[in-house]
C-alpha cells in the first residue's frame, strides 16, 4: 500500500480532491456553542460548526480532546451517560435535537452508530441485521418474511459482507473475525436506513487490511448518507473526509482538561494549508 | 559463523557464573517414597491400637516433616517451602473431601435398602412397619417447590432488573440493603412468617403446601436476585449502547440482548436456588406440615414433603423402628438424586440457552 507517510501527498493523490466544497450541501447538524459535562466537569465547550449532506466529516485531535463526546451529543447517547448534561445548540435538518418532546428513540432512527469496538450481539447473523428493522416494526405492525430477507441482504451488501456470509447467515455473529464483525455492526446500522452514520474510531481495533476495507466502504456510503467519523489516525482523516475538524484540549487555571475546536474546513485545507499552528503541530506529528 | 559457534561451544571455557543455573534436587520418586513410610507407619500406629483419626493425622505429619527436613537438607529452603505447602494443601483437601464423601456413602449405603419400585409408588396411608414408601412426599416437595420457584423467580429477575437497568439512588439502596438482608433470614423465622401470615386469613393451626412454598420463595427470592444481578452486571455496556443506538427503546433492548446474553448464567442461578431451597425442613414442618397420605392440592390440607418426611420417620419410628428409619435414608437419598438431577438439567439449559458464539 503506497499510502505514503506524508499526509501531503495522500491528499495530493486522491482523485476526488478535485471536488470543490461549496457551503451549497443542504446542512444535516447545526452545532453552536455546543457544550457537554459529565457530572462538574465540562468535557467540551464551544463547539460552532455545520455538516453538509453526503459529506464525510472527520473529527480528529488528540485523547481526551472531546471529539468523540461531540460525536456522542448527534444522536443523544450523551443521554445514557449518568450525569451527563448537554447545552447550546445541537439542529439536525433545522430541528433542536434537545428540543421539548424529542424522542431518543426517534432520534437515533435517522442517526445510526457505529462504535470502536465491534459489538455483534450473541445472535446469528441474520439475526443481528435483521434486529433493527424488527424493533422498527414492531411499532408499525410486523415486517413479512421476505421483505426482512430483502432488507437484511441489502445491508449486508451494503456493507460489502454479503458475499463472505450468504452461506453462513445462521451462524453466530462472534464467530466472524474482527474486521468483518465491523462490517456486520456497519450492516446491522444501515439496515436502519438512516441519513447519518456516526462512527467513533471503527477501525481502531482493527488490522490495515480490514482498516481499508472499512475506509472503501465509507467512500460508498458517502453517496446514499452523511457521515461523521472520530478518528485518531490522521491519515484516515486525509484519506477519507472531506471536511475535517481539528479539537484540542485545554488545561485551565484549575488544572481541568476541556475539549474545544480549533479549525473546522475542508480537509485539503486542513491538511496543507492549516490556518492554526496547533493544527499544523498535530498534523505534522509534533505533538498528539 | 554459526556453525563455528556450535563446533567450538564444547571447547570454549564456559565463562564462570556466580551462581550455578542448576541445584542438587532430590530423587524423582523421594516424595511417594516418603509418603508410602509415613503411610506405613501410620498403618503401624493403628495396628498399635491407636485410633483411627490419630494415625492419619500422625502419618500427615510424619510426612511433611521429613520431606520438608530432607527436602531442606539436600535442595534449599525455597524447594523445602515449596514441597511443604503442597503437603498441607493436599491434606486440607482430603480434609474437605472427607465430610462430602463420608455424607454421600452413607446415604447411599443405607438409603438403597428401601430404594425400590413400593418407595415411589406407596404412600404411608395406613402402613405401619414395614413397607410404605414416599410418593406423597415426592410429589409434595415437587409442587411445593415448583410454586416456590413460580414465585421467586419472576419477583427475583424483576427486582434484579430493575437493580441493574433502571436502579437509581435511594430506592435502588434500599432494596440492595433488605435483598442482603433476606439473604441471611434464617429459614424456620422464613416459615413462621408465611404460618403468620396465612393465620391472618385462615383459623389458627392452618398447614397447606402453599404456605410452604411462600415459605420457601422468601429464602429463595434473594438467591435468585443475587445471582440474576451478577449475571445482569456481566452484559457489556457497549452492547446496551449497540442496540440504542438501533433506535431500539429501552424496555426493548432489555428484552432481546441484555437478557439472552445473560440467561446461561441466571438458569445457572435459579436451579441452584431451588437446589438450595428444595432440601429445607424447619419452614416446611410449621406450613406444609406432616401427612401420610397423597395430597396433589397445595390450597387444602396438610402435604408431606421429603424432607419433613425423612425427619419425622427418624422422629417417630414405629416398633420395631428399622423400617422407619430406612425410609427415612432413602427419602435422603431420593433427596440427593433430585438436586444431582437439577444440576444437570441446569448444565443442560445453560447449554441449551448460551448465546450463539461458535458457527
């Protein structure tokens, strides 16, 4: 794989880095002035930033710089954390996703998670796919037979595992290896349907063959949803994304760490023509 | 270069090790050989009219000191240590087995003499002496304790799921404080209690099986929250977060992941409550109380169970009192197959039940 150590020139070779990014993509998440804490502590504060449609956005910074408890606030899992408290502004499609009477649930329908972790549940394959949509119908009557089929094929296809499982669907999830128990999580959420794929690391926990794979699967889904990924591998970031937002952590007075936004822009911009130091610091390696 | 190295390693004079990488050790037999002269001895002392008990620990004895001397003497202090230990562990083993076996050879050894086809197929209505059997009894300690488990178990799993998923704050506290404090309730105040409290809806002196299996639910009920709980905490988060993130509500999620991952270890759980529970006596005889007859109704009238049976044939023997007391060892051992079987079973549901993890 000549991915090149040099961001610079990744960048340079993508083929699409010709597609200019104009503010025109209808905007899926309005953030402003965002702020998270978990119990006193203020994890994340003052994050201003849009994300355009059938874009991939990337969130990169280093541990502890609140990337992912900004991912977290898109689709209100922030909600299961005790203690956890969200304030500004978070707008999907124009709607306050913290608005009165918004149902999690409802939320989470349109925005799906993938998360570092592959996390297939003790169930076969099918099953594990097929999981989503049966609680979605189980509030709208029940899904007939052949359209769960179609449904479960479509995701798996989707997620490029279909021709490595179709002999195998009854088999048990666990018993897939890392890299496709990833795709199967990715499976599992697109069988959804949503409109936005939010990922917190997925490849982090896994080897640079299924790490590309994963990344090809992403530049496909680009064209059906839009999607958010943490990531703390750079070079992801530049392979991947189109935009690219870049946290920091910052130590206050009281020796707090808190997240906060640095630069927010097209990748290419971010990847060779920083218009902040500490960014150009971290993607340059020199500290992160 | 290698093969230079490996020519001439033998030639080469080894350099000097301030401590050698080898010790004198003692011979490979040395320890079954001092095992075998301390057996021997001890197998003296007894012959010298010594007792039994004395003789074993004597030759126990015996045998840790001199391999522990020999062991010092000829391999250092830390082989010596070492072999030491490994005799007082193995002593305190057999020392644990004993009772265990001792227990299930009795019973086995007098139970069978009335292990028969009458056994299961008699009661004791109208039998005196010989013959007889325990039919009612088993049927009454299989109803009694399967009311007890329909009770406990989902009054168990609830309160363990609500402790797990939902708990929060004082009530959560509370119910972990009383749950511990059941758990140590002793059983014939457990029996007074479900006497007491069905006195307050029947005459005084009321006996039913059912009393008996509420009896039997408040010790079993914590067992069954304890266990259920522990297994519950077991579930990943990230598998909860996986299918929220699903937009799968709650009650959901609970439903169809949390409580499949976890129901290998809460079947586990519950059978060894009710093995726990099914050998019970005190809180039995003040509810279920005594009866010699069939009685397949746990809301009308008295119903034997094993183990009051046992202990009331051993109680009040009949003349000549051998019969009675050989009913009594069999229903034991009837007992012992009953909970033997019920592990199994468990094994088997767990099998039956575990989540899909190999293709």
């Amino acid at each position: 794989m000549a991915t090149g150590l040099s961001t610079h020139v990744t960048a340079r070779r993508r083929p699409r880095r010709t597609r200019t990014l104009p503010d025109l993509a209808p905007v899926v998440f309005g953030l402003a002035r965002l702020q998270v804490s978990y119990g006193r502590h203020r994890a994340v504060r003052d994050v201003t930033m849009t994300v355009h449609e059938r874009e991939i956005t990337a969130l990169i910074g280093p541990s502890g710089c609140g990337k992912s408890t900004v991912l977290r606030s898109l689709n209100r899992m922030n909600d299961l954390v005790p203690g956890a408290r969200v304030s500004g502004r978070v707008t999907y499609r124009g709607h306050d996703l913290y608005g009165p009477g918004v149902d999690p649930i409802e939320v989470r329908r349109r925005i799906g998670m993938v998360f570092q972790r592959p996390t297939p549940f003790a169930k076969s394959i099918y099953d594990n796919v097929a999981y989503g949509p049966r609680a979605a119908a189980g509030r709208r009557g029940r899904l007939r037979k052949a359209e769960l089929d179609d449904r479960v094929e479509e995701a798996l296809t989707g997620a490029a595992l279909w021709d490595e499982v179709k002999d195998k669907l009854k088999s048990s999830g666990l018993a897939l290896s890392g890299g496709q128990q990833q795709r199967l999580c990715i499976a599992r959420a697109i069988a959804v349907r949503p409109d936005v794929m939010l990922m917190d690391e997925p490849c982090s926990a896994l080897d640079p063959v299924a790490t590309a794979k994963i990344e090809d699967l992403m530049l496909r889904l680009r064209h059906e949803m839009t999607i958010v990924i943490v990531t703390h591998h750079m070079h992801q970031a530049a392979r991947v994304s189109d935009r690219t937002a870049f946290f920091t952590a910052d130590t206050d007075s009281e020796g707090e760490r808190h997240g906060r936004l640095v630069e927010y822009d097209a990748t290419e911009k971010i990847f060779n023509r920083p218009a902040d130091r500490r960014t150009e610091d971290y993607i340059s390696g020199r500290f992160g | 270069m290698t093969s230079a190295h490996t020519a001439s390693a033998p030639a080469e004079a080894e350099p000097q090790l301030q401590t050698p990488l080898t010790h004198r050790s003692l011979p490979r037999r040395a320890a079954p050989a001092v095992l075998l002269v301390a057996l021997l001895a001890g197998l003296g002392l007894r012959l010298a009219g010594l007792a039994l008990a004395w003789s074993a620990i004597l030759a126990a004895v015996g045998y840790t000191v001199a391999i522990y001397s020999w062991s010092r003497a000829v391999e250092g202090t830390r082989k010596a240590f070492d072999r030491m230990v490994t005799a007082i562990v193995t002593s305190a083993f057999l020392l644990a087995l004993l009772p265990l076996v001792s227990v299930l050879w009795t019973v086995v050894d007098r139970g069978s003499g009335r292990f028969d086809s009458e056994f299961f197929s008699y009661s004791m209505r109208g039998i005196v002496g010989e013959g007889g059997g325990a039919h009612h009894a088993i049927i009454g300690t299989l109803i009694v304790t399967g009311i007890a488990a329909l009770i406990s178990v989902p009054v168990g799993m609830l309160t363990a799921i609500y402790l797990v998923e939902y708990g929060r704050g004082r009530l959560a506290r509370y119910i972990t404080f009383f749950v511990d404090v059941m758990t140590g309730v002793p059983s014939i105040v457990a029996g007074l209690f479900a006497y007491a409290l069905f006195e307050l809806f029947y005459e005084a002196g009321v006996r039913m099986g059912i009393m008996g299996s509420v009896a039997l639910s408040v010790l079993m009920i914590p067992i069954v929250v304890r266990s259920t709980e522990e297994m519950l905490k077991l579930v990943p988060n990230e598998l909860r977060e996986a299918s929220y993130a699903l937009a799968v509500p709650k009650w959901r999620t609970i439903l169809r992941v949390v409580l499949p991952t976890a129901v290998a270890g809460i079947a586990t759980g519950i059978t060894l409550a009710i093995a726990r529970v099914i050998g019970e006596t005190a809180p039995l005889l003040v509810t279920a109380g005594v009866t010699a007859s069939d009685n397949f109704n746990p809301f009308d009238g008295r119903m034997a169970t094993l183990s009051v049976f046992s202990y009331n044939e051993y109680r009040s023997p009949g003349v000549p009192p051998e019969p009675s007391f050989d009913r009594a060892w069999a229903a034991a051992l009837t007992l012992i197959l009953i909970v033997m079987l019920l592990n199994l079973v468990a094994r088997l549901i767990s099998r039956l039940f575990a989540p899909k993890t190999r293709a």
